[in-house]
C-alpha cells in the first residue's frame, strides 16, 4: 500500500490459531467462514505479549496458512516482538484475505472465499468443515476512512467485494460515494445494508471470463465526479484496473494519496486463484514463493537435493553462477524498467491503447523511439506482440501494481536523484564537490536527469529548491509509513512533554504526534534553517526526533549538528536508512552507493553513529528495531545527555 491519506495503524505480526465455527454460502460464488478461540485475545507467545486481535479497517487482511498434508510438516516460522519470521517454504501455502467482520465478545472474525474452478485456498474453503484448525497472521496494519473526503469511489471484482461490503456496513450516514462491484451472475449480487448516502452500480460479468472483463474501466471512465475531493479505492485483476489507476491519477488528477488502487490476483494461463499474496514491488511485503521457486533457489545455493548426482549438482550450481553474475552485467532492465512506469506503458497497453503509433501519440514521443522502448520490453518478458498490437504478460502485470511505479518513476525530482548512481565512476575519479549536478546523466534532448545543482552541497540544493525538497520528503515518509507510529511510541517520545523535529520529520510528524496524544499538551517545534545551520540555538525541549536527518551531510557537518541538539534537547531519538548490512542485503548496498553517488557522503552505520554521540557525550546510547524487520528504516538510535 502507498502512503494514503487514510489514518493507519500498524500492527505487530503475530501468527495464531483457531478452528472454523461457522460456514456459509452468501451467494452461488461466496463462501463465509467463521473463525474463533482463546489465541484471539491477548496473551503471551513465545514469552512476547500477544495483543488482542484487532481490525478496524475495510480491506484489513490476514495471510491464512491453508492447511494442507504438506503443511503438517512444514515450520511455519519463528515468532519476533513485533513480526513473524515466515519459512520461506511455509510462505508457499499461505494466501491473504480480507476479514469481513470481527465479533470481540465472541473471540472471533469472518472472511469471504470465491470460488473456483482450482486454487490453493478455494479448494480447502469448500470442503472445510466445523472445528477445522486454521493458523494464520495479521492484519499487519488497519486503515480507517479517510478524513476530509467529501465523496468515495469504489470499485471491485467479486474478490474485492467482502472489502466493500465491510466499508459499506461500517460507513458513517453523513458518507457520501459511489460503489462499482462486477460479479459473475446476478445470483452473486448480495443486499448490504448501509447508512452512508451511496449509489451501488453491480456490473454482471456473464459468460466473460474472470479478469478479462472492461466492464469496471468503462464505468469509471464514464461517470463524473462531483465538485470536492474525491478518495478512491479500487482492487481486482491486477491487468484489468491498470487503466482505472492511470484515469484516475493522470486522466482525473486525483492526489496520489487519495487514490488505492490495487491489485488482489493476476490471471495466468493456467488458472486464476483470488486474493493471493500482495504484488511485487512494495518495499515491505513478504512475497510468497512457490515450493518450485524455492527449490531452483536452494539448488542455486548448493543445495544438495536427494537422488541427484555429484557431477550434475555442481554443474548445475556453476551454471546458475554464471547465469547469476551474466545477468548482474546487464544494463537494459533498470533502464528500460524505469522508462517503461514513466511513460505508463504497461497501464495504457492494459487499457486498450496497445500499438507503438498510438501510445507514441499518447505521452509524446516519437513513433519510432516508441517501436524501441517496446521492443526491448519485449526481450526483458515485460509485454508480448500479437500483430500490431503489444500485450502485457504477468511479469509486465508486477510493474503496473500498486505502488510499484512509486520507486521508478523518473518524473519524480527524488527518484531522478537516485539514479544519479550511473554516474559513479565520474563521481570516484573526479569528486563530487564543484560537479555542475549530482549525476550528469544526460537525456536525448541534453537536459540533466538529476535536478541541476547551483548550490555547494546536496543538502543545501534542497534548501533552494522546492520541488527537490519536497520530493525527499515524500519519499522518506512513503518508506516510513509503516513504522512512523511505532517510533512516536518509544519511549523517549512518547514521555516528552515537548519535541523537536529534524531532518525530513515536518507537519505530518507534527500531525502524527497531536493524533496520537492529543490531551497531553505536549509541544512540537520544527526549528528552522538557521537553527540546523548552528545560527541559532536548537529549542530547548524533552526530546529531538531526527528523521533521515544526517543523509547527505559531510561528517563533520553531521557532527556538529547532532552536538547542536544534544546541547538542548535531553534525549535524541536519530531514524537513518542505515546500511549495517550492506554487504549481505543489496538493497542496503543500493542506499549505500546511491547515497554517496547523490549526495558525495556514504550512509550511516548503526556502530558509526553510536560511537559519534558517545564522542559528544551522550550516554545510554542503544539501537532498538522497529517495525518488521525490513525495509528502509529498520532501527532508532536513542542517546540521552547526562
């Protein structure tokens, strides 16, 4: 999920049990399954305080461990504070869905199953009986309705439906919206009940097969939105409303934050199984692999696998090494990749616009470049031809997902930047102080793709220049969506009687803290430029919260502003996209170099930094985790002055 302007909880991960109490079939295609027990209510797992089940949001989702033979024997994972370790063999049976509704007096919730010709989850909810045991994780986060909406939009397959009929059951009176739902038959129609002022348009799919339908699109397309702002949410076949999100974001020009629109299954030539796992693409989703990927992965590792001989598995793991290290050479795919969202091809060929004339005519380009681009996405599995006419294929489908574009999209100034990691070799021979900007990767029309750098200093170019700046600090907030309320919750924070924010932290952090204690009477001050240039002194407040803070700053220029604050502020609670594992995680190893290629200064390891506020004095200096364990802000730095 993209940062939303939705208010969201993020929840610890805690994998529980419970047996199936009730079944029954909501329509000819739906099946509803009641759940309950003990392990629903707070306890202790593990020695780890499990909190109470909890889901509040519409489209809240649990990961279910379907239980088959094989997963009688298979470790499912390990329990962690506030995430759960899944083997990534286990991670093969599990599938997401959305909990209809939740009964707390009764320990117990519901989810709808659609039926299907085969599938993993249909196939065990269709024959499940009472007092079958089912385990299963989450939700990991819970978002409510969006605040200062005057209209919503909806729109769903039957997959998504059991999240509409949530929304639509919950829905305060004065809500006022839209609701578009595609079902398969007339029979799968189902009466909701709703207090919100809501008009309901079902949309009967017929003999057209699941995912091939443009019944939703074109209804999208062809209503009118009312004056005001709109949120819209839509969720289905991940091919099939690629083109609702293109209308909605560049067609009706929607805010990103008020647009959800994602994606629950993909069809494949060999069956369509509902509400499998999250797309690829979101940097904190943990993506199930099949049993056959993990296989081939082990194999690639040196796994040695039974009845295979000696001779055959070294070949095998020699070939897959070079295989390996051949396509780390390659240089197409983040190029081409990266075009490819920028341009939305993959939204516009889903959306009916499918030859290199007409998407040239579409963004603006020359027919002849078009024939390019989509060429070499064809070579890279990203689309397929038929005739005149170019296709997605499902690796195409991963790139038009939900929030996938958010990390490559070139017309964004804080993603540009970051590409700015082709120009390294320069920036090694040359340094980077006096460069005329942070990369000199140059476009067909000679433009720089880094903003153009008329400042001394990256940090200082994003003091005069807005858009920059801007697009930093969207950028660090989308990454910390998931952890922005677990760190407001340490304990140094959430004690302060006032704060002080730094680094990229600003009115939605202000914002964040107000909501979370909004009788404590606590003060926020966001000090200015001439407070972290050391002009001025930094407030005097409980605590300092520095989020992204030091990224780009020269270690002496970090050094004496962390010196700054730790003069004023009785505790300093630092968040970096630090870069401890660089040489075992090569996402760390991409912060690492891409940092150092934008900005001239390497990133920051949790020891680094440790060591330079014990060097100014700071005592109890610890790193604590937050979050799940992965993505880019995976730990807080906590110094208190003596």
């Amino acid at each position: 999920m993209p940062r939303t302007s939705r208010p969201m909880q993020v929840l610890p991960i805690v994998l529980r049990e419970v047996e199936v109490t009730g079944i029954a079939d909501i329509t000819p295609n739906m099946r509803r399954l009641t759940v309950a027990g003990d392990q629903l209510s707070a306890g202790v797992v593990n020695g780890m305080p499990r909190p109470q089940f909890h889901s509040e949001g519409f489209d809240d989702h649990v990961k279910l461990v379907i239980p088959t033979p094989e997963t009688e024997s298979v470790d499912i994972g390990e329990q962690g504070e506030f995430r759960f370790k899944w083997n990534r063999e286990a991670l093969g049976f599990t599938r997401d869905y959305t909990v209809s509704s939740v009964d707390a007096d009764a320990n117990s919730f519901t989810f709808d199953v659609v039926r299907h010709d085969s599938g993993l989850a249909s196939e065990w909810a269709f024959s499940a009986s009472i007092g079958d045991s089912l385990k299963f994780a989450g939700p990991k986060t819970s978002a409510g309705l969006s605040e200062g909406v005057d209209f919503h939009l909806l729109v769903a397959d039957e997959t998504a439906l059991p999240a509409v009929r949530r929304w639509l059951e919950t829905a305060p009176a004065d809500t006022s919206g839209h609701i578009i739902v595609e079902v398969p038959t007339a029979e799968d129609i189902q009466e909701i009940s709703t207090a919100a002022d809501v008009e309901i348009n079902w949309l009967i799919r017929s003999g057209t097969s699941p995912g091939d339908s443009t019944l939703m699109y074109e209804a999208v397309k062809n209503m009118e939105l009312p004056a005001g702002r709109t949120y819209a949410w839509c969720a289905g076949e991940a091919l099939t409303i690629a083109p609702i999100r293109r209308h909605l974001r560049r067609e009706l020009g929607l805010p990103k934050e008020d647009v959800e629109v994602i994606g629950y299954w993909r069809k494949t030539a060999k069956k369509t199984e509902a509400a499998a796992d999250e797309i690829a693409g979101d940097a904190t989703s943990e993506t199930a692999t099949p049993l056959a990927a993990a296989s081939q992965d082990a194999a690639a590792d040196g796994v040695t696998t039974a009845g295979v001989d000696e001779f055959a598995e070294v070949s095998e793991s020699s070939q897959s090494i070079v295989s390996n290290v051949h396509e780390m050479t390659e240089i197409l795919p983040p190029i081409i990749t990266r075009i490819a969202v920028t341009l939305g091809v993959g939204d516009l060929v889903a959306g009916g616009i499918t030859t290199a004339e007409a998407i040239a005519a579409e963004v603006g380009i020359d027919t002849e470049g078009a024939g390019v681009v989509l060429t070499a996405m064809c070579a890279l599995g990203l689309l397929e031809r038929d005739g005149a006419a170019y296709l997605n294929t499902q690796a195409g489908a991963v790139l038009i997902g939900d929030g996938a574009g958010d990390g490559l999209n070139l017309d964004d100034p804080a993603i540009r930047d970051l590409f700015s990691i082709v120009n390294l070799l320069d920036i090694l021979r040359n340094g980077h102080i006096d460069m005329p900007a942070p990369a000199e990767a140059l476009t067909s029309a000679g433009e720089a793709l880094t903003s153009t750098l008329t400042a001394p200093t990256w940090r200082a170019q994003r003091a005069v220049d807005a858009a920059l700046d801007t697009a930093h600090r969207s950028h660090t907030l989308d990454h910390l969506r998931y952890v922005l309320d677990i760190i407001l919750e340490l304990e140094p924070i959430a004690t302060a009687a006032s704060v002080a924010l730094a680094g990229d932290a600003g009115a939605e952090v202000s914002a964040a803290l107000t909501r979370k204690a909004p009788e404590s009477g606590r003060s926020v001050h966001i000090p200015g430029a001439a407070s972290v240039a050391g002009e001025q002194s930094w407030p005097a407040v409980d605590c300092t919260l520095m989020l992204a803070g030091l990224t780009g700053r020269s270690r002496p220029e970090a050094k004496a502003l962390l010196a700054c604050i730790l003069e004023s502020s009785a505790s300093l609670v630092v968040v970096e996209p630090l870069t401890d594992e660089a040489e075992l995680d090569d996402h760390q190893a991409e912060e690492l170099v891409a940092t150092y290629a934008m900005t001239g200064n390497a990133s920051w390891t949790s020891e680094e930094l440790c060591q330079c506020l014990s060097d100014l004095g700071a005592v109890a200096v610890e790193v604590v985790d937050i979050g799940w364990g992965f993505g880019r802000f995976r730990s807080a730095v906590i110094a208190r002055r003596p």
